[in-house]
C-alpha cells in the first residue's frame, strides 16, 4: 500500500471518532496495554506531559511542546483530530512523521492489530509512543483524546498533568453534569505527579482537589496563582480565549522549571515551531478572511463576541457543524446582522446544510446553503469587498474542508 491507501485503510479498518462518531468510542484500556505489551513499552522511555480539559487542549499542548522545544530538548507531541494530513497528530520537533514511517508500521504490525479490533485513536497513540521512542525524543507532550480516565493515552506516568477547564462537551460519554466531566478529566491525575488546573468552578474544584488529595499530588490553579512577570509577553495565537490558555500554559511553564527564554520563545513563535493552526487563524486579508476549529458552546461563548466586534464594512459567516455538538444554543449566540453561508462539512457527522439553513432561518438569520465549504467560501468571497470580514467555523470538520481546498488551489 502506499500512503493514501494506508489511511484510507486505517480509517475502514478501524472504527474512526472522525468517521461515525459514538460508534467508535472504546470504554477501557484493554487493546491499549495490549498494543502497549507488544511493542515493550515505548513511552517508558521518555518524559511526558499529560494535557486534558474540554476547550484549549490543542494551544496548551502546542505551546508546551515549542517551549521544551526552544528549551533544547527533542519534543515529540501527539495531538487530535488532525486538519488536513494524518501526519499532523504525530511530530518530533514540530516535524510530521513521515509517509514512508506510516507505512511501513501498518504493513508490519496489521497482523497483530488486526485481530485486536482497536479503534482509530487507540492505534493511533500506539503508532505515536512507538514512534517517539524510535526518534528518542527527550520529552513528548500527549493530549487526550476523549475525556481522561479511560483515554487510551491515561496509561503514561507523566512528569506534570495538565487540565484546561471543564465545560458540556461529548456528555453521552463523560456524564451529564460538570461535576462527572470533571470526575472524567481528573482520571489523569497521578500518583505524587503535579497538576495544574486551568480554570475551574464551584462544581468542579472540589472534584480536582479530591483527586489530587488521594492522590498526593501537588495541585496549581492557574486562576489563583500570582501574575506571571511574562504574562505581557507576545503570544503567536489569537482569540479572545487565548489569554486563559496563555496563564495554564504559563503556569504549566513554571512548575516545569521551563527557563524564561524559552517561554518567551514557545509563546510567541509557537505556529512556527509546531506547524499548529486553525484557531483564529487568518486566511487572507482584503477582505480579511478567519477560521477557527471552536465547536461547543463553551468556545461559542468566546467566539460569538469576537466576531461581532470585529470592524468591517458587511461581516459573512461560513458556518456548518457536526451532529454531536449542542447546535441550537450555540446558534443562538451567532450575529443577527451577518450574512450567513450555511454548509456542511465532508465527514459523514455533518448535519445537512439544509437543516443548518433551517435553524437560521428559525433565527432569522440571513443566508444561503451550500452542499460543500469551498461552494460556500468561494461564494462568500464573490459577494464580499474589500473591508468585508467573512468568518469560516462552526466545526474543526469545516475549517479542515476549507483548509484542504485552499490547499489543493494554491
């Protein structure tokens, strides 16, 4: 097989979250410490930083990454979903592994795994321990997949946990109040290993605080710890949620003994050094084109007012989700004076643009559906002048679409 036929097999192979949603969620670590067994251990065999929460995971785990990066130390860092290349979850020193890796592992290892049945995500972090043990990467930085205590990657013994927030997101999993998604994320909490906590609430401190009590673990909320002299420092990412990542990861820093260069070097070059994208990332300017993966109500709530203050002449809104995600009330936070391009993204978890079209219009939202992002975005340019603002989201499945086309146009 050859690159394109070796993901394409592991997306049919194996149950994808990307692919058909609930279906692929496995409960328990059994194929994990099976795949774990047979390929001896790998991520004994390096340090690692653990990051969970609900919003925020990806830039916490980024920016960690280019820290110990600029720090001299050879970084591996596991991340999901990708955007536009499988790649992108697996890299050493901000460099994707390669094609060839990829396919050499399914080739060699599909006649052990096969009879397994594991899901994509739990071979997928096999592939990447075992990869980041091949490349002897000083350090790798594992976001979770889903939740914590029973995330495939909960079987490392991390030299500091991380926890973002915690907010309504996958509840048919991880519980339906904030109290049992914080008792989920919390899983990660070692034994004596330090945590620090982004941010929290009166429902969901007393849970990490229990935890980190039976655990004898060191705990830090960020939201309480003493302003940072470095806190002022330019940061390479953008949205207004932004700044509570920036004080986590600047917390996260410290009690990693992390050198203030380094910090400084992680902060403001952290796209640069990891190849990371898609959070308030801008496309194109005249008309200034943004997109951004936030999609759940938690990041709508950051989103909606950031886009409503943005200066422009006529504001157009790409906009499409995925059927997992609690669409009314996020649709409740969207501008009423915009012009919208209802869409749908290519995965099979799209809600019909039909239907998207549908609620707005409920909403008295004005626009138009289209049954792909790039019709939408290319329509949305052809209507726009030069001081227009045309915001593209809804879903990371949208601005993966329109980060793919873009791709393949240019």
């Amino acid at each position: 097989m050859d690159y394109k036929e070796t993901i394409d097999y592991l997306y049919h192979a194996t149950p994808a979250f990307e692919r058909v949603g609930a279906k692929a969620y496995k409960e328990g670590l059994e194929n994990t410490l099976a795949l774990d067994e047979h390929f001896g251990h790998p991520h004994k065999k390096y340090k690692t930083v653990h990051v969970a929460g609900t919003n925020g995971k990806g830039s916490c785990s980024h920016t960690l990454a280019a820290m110990l990066q600029a720090e001299g130390l050879k970084t591996g860092l596991f991340t999901s979903p990708h955007l536009v290349d499988f790649r992108e979850r697996i890299k050493v020193n901000g460099l994707c592994v390669s094609e060839e890796w990829v396919v050499d592992f399914v080739e060699k290892e599909k006649n052990f795994f096969e009879p397994l049945k594991p899901s994509f995500f739990e071979l997928t972090t096999a592939m990447a321990f075992k990869y980041f043990a091949e490349q002897e990467v000083d350090v790798a930085v594992i976001e979770v997949g889903l939740g914590g205590r029973l995330d495939c990657t909960n079987i490392i013994s991390p030299m500091l946990s991380v926890i973002t927030n915690i907010s309504f997101d996958h509840t048919q999993f991880l519980g339906h109040t904030l109290q049992q998604i914080a008792a989920e994320k919390a899983g990660i909490i070692k034994k004596e290993v330090p945590v620090v906590v982004g941010e929290t609430c009166n429902e969901t401190k007393p849970v990490f605080i229990e935890k980190a009590r039976q655990e004898n673990a060191p705990v830090y909320f960020a939201e309480e710890m003493a302003a940072d002299p470095l806190e002022a420092s330019p940061f390479g990412l953008f949205g207004n949620y932004q700044e509570k990542n920036k004080r986590t990861i600047l917390c996260a820093a410290r009690v990693l003994g992390l050198s203030d260069d380094a910090i400084v070097k992680g902060l403001a070059d952290v796209c640069s050094m990891t190849g990371f994208s898609g959070r308030w990332q801008t496309i194109r300017h005249n008309p200034l084109v943004v997109c951004d993966t936030g999609h759940n109500l938690a990041g709508w709530q950051y989103l909606a007012p950031q886009i409503k203050t943005q200066p422009c002449r006529r504001l157009r809104i790409v906009f499409g989700m995925v059927d997992d995600k609690d669409i009314d009330n996020i649709m409740r936070l969207l501008p009423n004076d915009a012009i919208y391009y209802w869409t749908q993204a290519s995965t099979h978890r799209a809600i019909p643009h039909q239907i998207v079209k549908e609620k707005g219009d409920a909403l008295q939202l004005t626009g138009q559906s289209f049954p792909s992002v790039l019709q939408a975005y290319c329509q949305a340019l052809n209507d726009s002048s030069a001081d227009d603002f045309i915001f593209v989201g809804g879903s990371s499945y949208v601005v993966a679409d329109l980060l793919t086309d873009i791709g393949r146009q240019s």
